[in-house]
C-alpha cells in the first residue's frame, strides 16, 4: 500500500546459536536506498496488500532492531497465539454470515414452483451448518479461557485445533452457501467468492493445517500414560499369540 512508510524486516542476523535465537526484526523506512518493490502478489488472481520485495544492501541504525538482536522469533511467537484465535473469531463471523446469506436466499429464491426454503435438503443444508458453527464457537471460546487462564503455552493445543477447525467450517458453511445460490454465489454480485477466497488463504496463515495437526498429534501421543491406560484397557490382547506362538514373527500383541 502507498499509505505503508515503514516496513518490519524479519531476517536472520546471527548465524550460530540456538536457532531460536538467529532472527531479528528490523524497521526498514520504505524510502531507504535500496528497497526494491518487485510487483503486487495476487491470492487467487486478486491482487492485494502482498508484495515481493528486494532489500540490497540496505543500510539503517542499529536501534532500528526491535526489543534486540535475536528476538524476531520471540516477537513473532508473541503475536501468533492470539493472532490465531483472531483469526477464528474472524471465521465463525464470517460461517455466520454465509449461514444469514442462505437462509436469505431460501426465502426470496424459487425452485419449480416452490421456495426453496420448503425444501428438506436446503432446510438440512441450514441446521448443519448451525451445528457446525455452534461447535466451533464453543472450541475458540475454550481455547480463550485456557489462554487467558493459563497462558499461550497452555492453550496451545487448543489453539491449533482451533485454528484448523475454525477455517474449514467456514469454508464448508460458504460452499454450502454458494450451492443455494447457484451461478450467483459466485458471481461479483454476491460477496460469498470473495469469502471463500480469504477462508481459504486463512488454512496456510499462520501456519498451515498440516503443521497444526501434527502438533496435536504429538501432544496426544507424549500424553501416553503407559501399559496400564485407559487405551491399553479398551484395545487387549489376543493372548493366544503367546500361547500357541504362531505370530512370533508378528511385531507387538
């Protein structure tokens, strides 16, 4: 954007060290010699507030580093957990209105002689997504509680399963959307594309879902509570292969 004057530089001053400590972030005045606008990036072929750009051998003041050398991970770790559930709170906003976009056009859209708000599947259509939002209300709030609480670190698990959860369910509620509304659902008419495409976007924000799931997973499986666990209770052992031993060659129970 013209109106941006300052860029903030994420970049890696050090290069041993705790890796976590390799990153700082730099004030970086846009008219600085040196900074290059390359071009616009587009998300979905919409150009927007994304750019490439060059920095060569740009120069400024020492006290142009934030909070101190080494602490660009910290400053961005800092912002991320609340950032994300940000973004949550965001998408339910945006399932919400999705949601008030198909009620709306059930009511003032005909389907063979029929509204199709007398319809049984736009009419299933509807209750599912008010079941999906309600869930995912629930999760963020959860995920706020445990942050505000007992802190970012606590409510770290919640949080990613949140901010995987949250994204789809808007992406689904607005597809659901868009079905209702046909060929209009996508047109400029309609603001559910442009939904879509941010919703979308959001599930690489941030860190991408993968990312998301495989924390979670972790965290499941180091919550192992050993031999003797609920899980260990509820799967058994088929004691036969010990006792006739022919699966000795079969890893595990």
């Amino acid at each position: 954007r013209p109106e941006s004057k300052v860029f903030v530089l994420l970049g890696r001053t050090c290069f041993d060290g705790p890796l976590h400590k390799q990153q700082s972030m730099i004030l970086v005045p846009r008219d600085s010699p040196g900074v290059k606008i390359i071009r616009p990036l587009a998300v979905f072929g919409e150009e927007g507030d994304h750019a490439e750009i060059v920095f060569d051998n740009v120069r400024v003041p020492k006290s142009n580093i934030i909070l101190g050398e080494g602490c660009g991970f910290e400053i961005a770790q800092g912002r991320l957990g609340p950032g994300r559930i940000h973004h949550c709170m965001r998408s339910l906003g945006v399932a919400e209105l999705a949601l008030a976009s198909m009620v709306d056009r059930s009511f003032r859209r005909k389907a063979f002689g029929q509204l199709l708000a007398e319809k049984d599947a736009v009419r299933m259509a509807i209750a599912e997504a008010r079941i999906e939002i309600t869930k995912c209300r629930q999760l963020c709030y959860l995920a706020a509680v445990v942050a505000d609480e007992r802190g970012f670190k606590a409510a770290k698990n919640h949080i990613a399963m949140i901010k995987i959860a949250a994204p789809r369910v808007a992406l689904k509620v607005i597809d659901e959307a868009i079905q209702i509304h046909g060929a209009h659902g996508v047109s400029q008419d309609s603001k559910l594309a442009m939904m879509y495409m941010g919703m979308r976007t959001l599930r690489v924000a941030d860190g991408p879902d993968m990312v998301h799931l495989l924390s979670i997973a972790k965290n499941e499986m180091t919550n192992r509570t050993g031999q003797f666990s609920a899980g260990a209770l509820v799967s058994g052992i088929n004691k036969n292969v010990a006792k006739y031993g022919k699966f000795a060659h079969v890893e595990g129970d």
